[in-house]
C-alpha cells in the first residue's frame, strides 16, 4: 500500500477527537481504579477489625486481603465478558458499562453490615461485592487504552497509551488521600466505626461525573470501519484463543512482576509498616501520595521513551531495575528511617513500577489486530491477575510471619517474579513500528 493508500484507507483524525478520547480514557480509568484501590488501602487498614474481629491480627489480615484477592481471580472474567462486547458492539458501549458495574458496587460496600451488626455474612456480601468490582475492571483496562490507542493509532502510540496508564496512579492517590483526610477527620475509633465509609460514598459522586464523560466520546476509528466493513469476529475469544494463545501467556507473563510489585508497594506496604515496623501506617500513606502524584507524570515519559527505544527494550529495563532494587527497597523500609521510607515508596512507585506499566498499554494491544484486539489485550493482561496483584499481599504476608526479623524472602519474591517477566517479555514479538490500522 502506498502512502496516497493508505491516507484514504486512514484520513486525518480531528485533534480534538483525540484530545477528548485521551482525556476520557484517563477520567473514567481514574475513577474505576479509585474504586478498586480504596478497597485495597481498606483491607489492610479497617476490614480485619471489622469483618474478621473473631482472629488472631494475622489471620484477620489474612482473610481480608482473601476477599481483596478474590476481586483479581474475578478480572479474567470480565476481560473475556467485555472483551466478547467490546469486540462484537464497540469499545464505548462497554467502558460505561463497567464504570456503572465498578461504581456500583463501590458504593454499596459503603452501605455495607459490618460483623458486628450481621455476623459473618457481611464478609460473604464484602468478598461478592469484590468480585463484582473485578469483573468491572476486568473490561475496563481493555477499553480504555483501545479508545487512546486505536484513535491515535498514526501517531505516538506509546504516549497516547501511557495516559490511561496514568490514570491508575491518580486513582491511588485520591484514594489514600481521600481515606488519609477522612482519617484526619475522624481520627482514632470514629474512623473506624463510620469514617472509613465516607470514601466509598464519594464513589457515587464519581459515577455521574464519568458517565457524562464518557457518554460524550466517539467510537475509536479503527473499530468504526471494522463496522462499517462488517468484518467483526463473530466469536472474538474462541478466535482470539485458536490464533493468539501464545501472545496471551507470554503478555501474562510480562504482567506478573510489574502488577504484584505494584500491589506490594501500594498495599502491601502499610501492613508491613503498621505489622512489622510497628510504625504509624499513616506515614506510608503520605509517601504513597506524592510517590502516586510523580508517577503521573513519568508514566507519560516513560511512554515517549518507549515510542523511540522501542516496547521491549524499555520493559526489559523495568524488570533489570526491580531486580536490582529488590534488596534496597526492603533495607530502606528496615531502617524505620522517615525519609528513607519515603524514598524507598517514591522510587518503587514512580520509577520501578511506572517503567513497566507505561509500556503495556501499547505493547499487549500492538500483539492483536483490530477485529480480535480488546479480547486478545484483556486475556493477556487480566490473566496475570489472580496470581501476581491478588496473591502478592497474601504471599508477602506469609514471608513475614514466617521469617520474622528478617526481608529476604521478601527481596527474593520480587526478584524471582521479575527475572519470570523479563523472560517473558524477552519471547514477544516487537511492535513498537507497527502499523496497526493494517491488521485484520
């Protein structure tokens, strides 16, 4: 095809289409990953005392990070159920499909008996709930990075990708923001007994503001003319199963270091100050704040960075890097030194887990071609969930209880699961010059 071809086949996009398309998939990403995160920061602050006050610290702790995890085991799902719709009826009609689901269901939790008030069926509505929530962002991820990078499909698609990715960190940080003013608001037993619900009843507020966003974007162009064509898959996962199983399992792979490192230094890490350290969990909240406002920001960078070195070259970096500052990470925390545990948070957060997150959203799509692209991404992304981000607090937990005193095995995990990923990546095709509008 030559360059007149292709010109017709893919005319000029209106930048303000673009613009409008970036600027959704980021506020609706926002929202959706406020949602699941205030449940994170939740579980390891408020529901053991809350749903599980029958056990001892260390089995409540581990029973509600249970119920976070089953919230991950639920993510396949949703990437295969709104990866079928996003494929057969578009990508805008399921993006607000799932920020009603995960909205939803964040503002019920707010509303929710505690053991106290319903015994232990208030913990079997909180784990259901949760599930509920996964499978929302299941099909969310998928969704919106497609919006940014099928509509900027000519351009940077690196940077255009990377700014749904950035939604995540600034779902982290109004999340702990909001849970760290509501601890400030209500400090003490008053947060506990109905402070920690305010957060989830803000959800509400967060679902109207999306849907007016995301009501008001186009359908990406590359999915339109596939429409338009009436070349839509008419079984999107079987196909996508039949013809991309490898691509699945090896974009898998490359997740599972990068999606439990980022639940070990986002969640994981108040229990281990608050457990461990026996230090004010509070102090980690603050690091996670400005660690979360800064990767806002290298995230995209990182993206750019990815568009001129290539996808794998700077993913493969990412995991060289988390392999290199295992050790340091978990020395800095041992310290108990303040602003030594804050430089270890702001360098896992805003370096460490932005250098791999930043890549994804354009090098898991790049793998499909258009008519298969929104199942074959979730799949691959969604599948690392139930082993890597659900099992990563349970599994760091456990190291600690077990080896008290000491945070190699700790150092050890995230170096195995990185060197799993890094291999991982090392196998995928390059995708970084690819001209996605061409594939079928």
């Amino acid at each position: 095809m030559n360059q007149h071809q292709q010109s017709a086949a893919n005319p000029p996009l209106r930048r303000g289409a673009l613009v409008e398309a970036i600027v959704a998939s980021t506020i609706g990403t926002t929202i959706e990953w406020y949602d699941f995160f205030l449940y994170g920061t939740a579980a390891a602050l408020v529901f053991p005392e809350l749903f599980f006050p029958k056990y001892s610290p260390f089995a409540g702790q581990v029973l509600s990070f249970t119920t976070y995890a089953v919230g991950f085991v639920a993510r396949p799902v949703g990437g295969a159920i709104f990866g079928y719709l996003g494929d057969r009826i578009g990508r805008k009609s399921t993006l607000v499909a799932t920020l009603l689901l995960m909205g939803v269901s964040t503002l019920i939790i707010g509303f929710l008996p505690t053991y106290q008030q319903i015994g232990s069926t208030s913990a079997l509505i909180l784990a259901f709930l949760r599930i509920l929530q996964g499978i929302g962002v299941g099909g969310e991820w998928g969704g919106a990075v497609l919006l940014a990078v099928e509509t900027g499909h000519q351009g940077k698609r690196g940077f255009y990708g990377s700014w749904p990715q950035a939604g995540v960190p600034l779902g982290l940080l109004s999340s702990t923001a909001v849970v760290a003013t509501c601890q400030r608001i209500w400090p003490g037993s008053a947060f506990i007994e109905f402070g920690w619900r305010v957060p989830f009843f803000l959800s509400g507020l967060l679902i109207v503001l999306g849907l007016l966003i995301r009501l008001r974007i186009l359908e990406s162009p590359l999915f339109a003319r596939l429409q338009d064509r009436k070349d839509l898959s008419a079984d999107p996962i079987g196909e996508t199963l039949r013809r991309h199983w490898r691509e699945i399992l090896l974009a898998a792979g490359s997740r599972i270091s990068e999606q439990s490192c980022f639940y070990l230094f986002s969640v994981y890490v108040l229990t281990h100050v608050k457990n461990v350290l026996q230090m004010d969990a509070e102090l980690v909240l603050g690091a996670i704040n400005v660690a979360a406002a800064l990767e806002f920001f290298t995230i995209p960078v990182f993206g750019i960075l990815s568009d001129h070195l290539m996808r794998r070259r700077v993913y493969m970096f990412g995991c060289l890097f988390l392999i290199g500052f295992a050790f340091p990470y978990f020395a800095l925390l041992a310290s108990q030194n303040t602003t030594a545990i804050w430089i270890a948070i702001i360098i896992s957060l805003a370096i460490g887990h932005a250098l791999l997150y930043s890549v994804q959203a354009s090098l898991i799509p790049e793998l499909f071609g258009t008519r298969l692209r929104y199942t074959g991404a979730s799949l691959g992304y969604q599948l690392a969930s139930p082993v890597a981000g659900g099992l990563a607090p349970i599994i760091a937990t456990a190291l600690a209880e077990f080896f008290p005193g000491h945070y190699w095995p700790l150092a050890a995990y995230i170096i195995l699961i990185s060197i799993i990923s890094l291999a991982c990546v090392w196998c995928l095709a390059e995708t970084s010059r690819k001209d996605i509008s061409l594939q079928d």
